[in-house]
C-alpha cells in the first residue's frame, strides 16, 4: 500500500476516535440529566461546553502544525483527549463545573485533528485525489457518530452511562501506537511524483516536515475566497453541530422513543451522509477531471449541500411520524454531505502551503455553532416546547451561506 494511502487511512481512523468520544455524550447526557436533575438549558451549557476548548485551540493548532509537523501533533492530541474522555464520569459525579472543565479540555485535544491531518495531506495527497482524501478523512464523522449513536444506547442500557466514556478512551491510546510506528511529515525527497503530493512541496529550500515561511496572515484574512470559505465553514457547521447534539434528544423528545431507540434511529442519517460524502468526494474528483474548472465543482457542491439540507430540515419541521422524521434527518445530512466537497477541500486549493493553518482559522470560525447554536437551542427548546424554532434558524444560516459562497468562492489558489 503506498505510504500516502497510509497516512490518509490513519487520518481517517483519528477522525473516527475523535467523534466517537466527542458524540457519545450526545446519548449519555439523557440518563445524566436525569441523574443530576438538570434542566434543558444546563444539558445544552454542558453539551456546548466542548466547542469552547475546541474553538480556543484552532489556530493555535494550526500554527503548531505547520511549525513543528502534523504527525507529533496529531499523535499528541489524540492521547491527550483520550484522557479525558476516561476523565468525563469522574467529573460529573464531582459537579457541574468540573464536568464542563473536562469536557473543554477534550475540546482543546480534539481541535489539533484536522489542522494536523490538512498538513499532512498538504505534503501528501496529489491534487486529482483532494477531493476524496478529504471526504474520506471527513467521513470519520458520520462513522464516528454512527458508532457512538449505536453503541452508546446499548453500553448506557447494559452497564451505566459512565461505561460509555471508558469504552471510547481506550481506542486514541491503540491508535497512536500504530500512528507512531507507520506516519511520517513528508515523502522522502527522492519520492516518485506518482506517490505525493509533489506539486506541494517546498520549491526551494526549507524543510519537507515543518514549515519555515513566514504565514502570510494578512493575505490570508484579506482574500474574499478565504472569507467565503470562513462564513460556509460556519453555516455548514451550524447544521452539524445542533444534529451532533441535538439529535437523539429530538427523537426522544417529540417521537417518544427509548433512549436506545434514540441512539438507533439517529443512527441512520449518519449512514447515509456516510455514504453519500464518499460519493460525493468521488464525483466531485471525476468533475475536475472531467474539465470542469475547479471553482465550478466546489460552488455546485456546496450549493446543493445546503440548500438540499435546509430544505429538508424545514419539512422536519412538520414531520408527524418517526418514519418521517427519520427520512427528513437522513435527507438534510445526506445533503449536507455534498458541502464536504465543497468549502473543505478548498482549504488545499486556495492555500495548499498553509492549510494546516487556514483550517485552523475557518474552524475557529466553525466551532461558534458549536458553542453559541447547541446552547441557543436548548434555550429553544425550553422558551418554545419544541423544535420547530431550532430548524427555521439552520435553514436561514444555510440560506446565507449559499449566497456568500455563490459571489466569492474560488476554486484559485490565493496564496502559493
């Protein structure tokens, strides 16, 4: 296997962990409220709570990335979050507080991820794969929470919420044994051009692994493709982030189900964006390779996961039977799949050099849904009884982000 199909993998693998430990709260917070007998708003304060440590780290994690080579970062970050995701229970059970200090302190472990995983990419993965390289490293989403969603009811049934976080911890610790052994920051110099992302590389001097040019953060937060794809990364994260969390308390709350059935039916949209964010990944390479110019695939892919998303979140609104909200929720995330294919592998078109960092920067931007959306919403829930309000909102930043992406998205590269 060639070593890039290698690091892509792993990157993929570290993804998986990363939402494993960051969703599975999502269906253990439902006995922990009853536990600890909070309110919707606290459950949301404690589900937000993460996107904070995760939000203060971006750039930071960018920066690291780019100076000291994503393989160390990566690797760190991962046995970092790891431990504090054995640490979650033991938090809970002291207070509110330090439940809320931990899972901020998993948020700082997780936001290196994909900074990291850009880097390597960056030096790894030649421009005709991008487009699925990505996909398949974003995918580690839907598959990690489908496995938390599946797994998490079944553990919390059988054995007590706290199991879930233990079960999950130990995983980021088995990964990076393997991580370490096989990952390496860059190709050898003497690689084949048919291996990496050689078109990438230094074109004179400095190092292969670790960046030696000075960031230009002016042209950076001058460029109207960068902004574009900051004000997207946001939209499309509002929408993921609020069904992240939101999700099996929605299945709970307004279909009745058991919190095992909820941790099933959400379950289902995960699959399908699964699924559909491969294929997507797949289309949109073949588009461009096809002759169709790169700021025309990532416009259209972009325009269709969220409109298509909003749409669809717009009829749940009105969804009378579980059925129908099952197919609404697996057709607004199936959508949303497509927008993978569209602001996240533009990091690499408009600043193949300084991805690791410009990821860092738009997922800053990218985590206030996590921080201001998922505590709006159990506000939401609690000012009007339900989830129609929680909706509206997604679509309208949908809408928005379409709007912006369809004048100042480009496909160019803004900075060599």
């Amino acid at each position: 296997m060639p070593q890039r199909h290698k690091i892509v993998g792993l990157c993929f693998l570290a993804s998986v962990i990363c939402y494993l430990d960051r969703v599975n709260i999502s269906v253990a917070v439902i006995p922990m409220q009853q536990q600890f007998g909070w309110s919707d708003s606290m459950k949301g304060l404690v589900l937000s709570s993460f996107f904070a440590g995760y939000m203060i780290m971006q750039i930071p994690s960018g920066w690291l990335a780019n100076r000291v080579g994503g393989v160390a970062v990566l690797g760190a970050a991962v046995i970092w979050w790891s431990l504090f995701t054995v640490l979650t229970p033991a938090a809970a059970l002291v207070s509110v507080p330090v439940l809320i200090l931990a899972r901020v302190a998993l948020g700082l472990g997780e936001a290196a991820t994909y900074p990291a995983a850009y880097r390597l990419f960056g030096r790894w993965v030649p421009e005709r794969e991008r487009s699925r390289s990505v996909a398949l490293l974003l995918s580690g989403v839907p598959l990690g929470t489908l496995g938390a969603l599946l797994s998490s009811g079944w553990l919390v049934a059988n054995y007590g919420w706290p199991s879930v976080f233990y079960a999950f911890g130990i995983l980021g610790i088995v990964w990076a044994a393997a991580w370490f052994r096989v990952a390496r920051d860059a190709p050898a110099p003497h690689a084949s051009p048919s291996g990496a992302g050689q078109e990438l590389l230094p074109r004179s001097g400095g190092s292969l692994g670790r960046g030696s040019d000075p960031i230009p953060w002016r042209l950076l937060f001058t460029s109207p493709a960068v902004w574009a794809l900051i004000v997207n990364h946001f939209c499309s994260n509002w929408v993921l982030y609020i069904l992240l969390t939101w999700l099996p308390s929605y299945f709970h709350d307004t279909q009745g189900v058991s919190v095992t059935g909820a941790g099933i039916y959400s379950a289902a949209p995960w699959l399908i964006m699964f699924v559909m964010v491969n294929a997507a990944g797949w289309c949109a390479d073949r588009l461009c390779a096809g002759g169709m110019s790169l700021t025309s695939v990532r416009k259209i892919m972009q325009c269709i996961g969220l409109l298509g998303s909003a749409a669809a979140l717009l009829g749940a609104r009105d969804a009378q039977t579980l059925h129908a909200a099952v197919f609404y929720m697996c057709s607004a995330l199936g959508f949303l799949a497509c927008t993978w294919s569209g602001w996240a592998p533009n990091h690499l078109d408009i600043a193949p050099r300084y991805a690791d960092v410009l990821i860092g920067i738009s997922n800053t931007f990218g985590t206030l849904p996590g921080v201001i959306g998922v505590a709006v919403a159990g506000w939401l829930v609690d000012v009007t009884g339900g989830y129609t309000a929680i909706f509206a909102l997604v679509a309208l930043m949908n809408l928005i982000g379409a709007a912006v992406w369809v004048a100042f998205a480009s496909g160019e590269r803004v900075v060599d």
